[in-house]
C-alpha cells in the first residue's frame, strides 16, 4: 500500500533483527518504489532506512538478509540511506562508526574517562 502512494521520499524504521524477510523487504522497495516509473517526470524515489537498535539488530539478521540490505545501498546510492541509531562500538555501517550525535557522546569508553567525565558518560549510555 505504501508504493501504491508513490512516495517521493519513503521513511522506513527497522526495530528488530530482519529475521529472514530482509531480501523480501529489499526486492519489494526496488521494484515498487525505486524502479518504478515516475509519473510526468517527477523526482525519482527516495529511502532513508532508519534502524532502531542498528547494531544490535542488523549483526543479528541473517547474513542474506545484510547483504541484501548492503546491496540496495550500494545500488541505489545516494537515493538509499540508512542512519544507524542507538550505535554501538563496531558499527555495520560505515568503518569508523559516524553516530548521528558527533563527538556529544563517545561510543567507547575507559574507566579513567568514565570517572573524569562522569556527565558525558552518563549521557552517553543514555542515548544509546
């Protein structure tokens, strides 16, 4: 129902692990909303996938279901992007990771930062 509407830029939120329909989900937004014809020359399509948990959730999808993911990114870029929220350490996405918030809250930490920082490190195990 969603490509029926023609989005011209379609937000599409993942909050759990892809659980083998990940090369379903990508074959479905490549044919009805990225190949698909625009009306009188309209812009084409555009994605951002955003994922609630990314780490987390994508290091738990099945390997077919990432490169599948990894493979409408790469084919589709830049009408494809995914923002990786709640980002761990060793970030799926991009090498190294580039979380949303900067430098506001570094994903790693040692205990003496910890200590000197106490706020910072809060916050940052609050946001993610």
């Amino acid at each position: 129902r969603v490509a029926d509407a023609e989005p011209s830029v379609l937000h599409l939120v993942l909050s759990g692990p892809l659980l083998g329909r990940g090369t379903e989900i990508c074959r479905a937004l490549r044919e009805r909303v990225l190949e698909r014809p625009t009306l009188g020359g309209g812009p084409e399509a555009q994605i951002i996938i955003w994922t609630y948990a990314g780490s987390f959730n994508l290091t738990h999808s099945s390997p077919a279901d990432r490169q599948s993911l990894r493979e409408l990114l790469d084919d589709f870029s830049p009408r494809v992007s995914m923002v990786e929220t709640t980002l761990k350490s060793g970030a799926w996405l991009c090498e190294p990771p580039r979380p949303f918030w900067g430098q506001a809250c570094p994903t790693s930490w040692t205990v003496d930062e910890a200590k000197r920082n106490p706020i910072g490190f809060n916050m940052s195990t609050d946001i993610q």
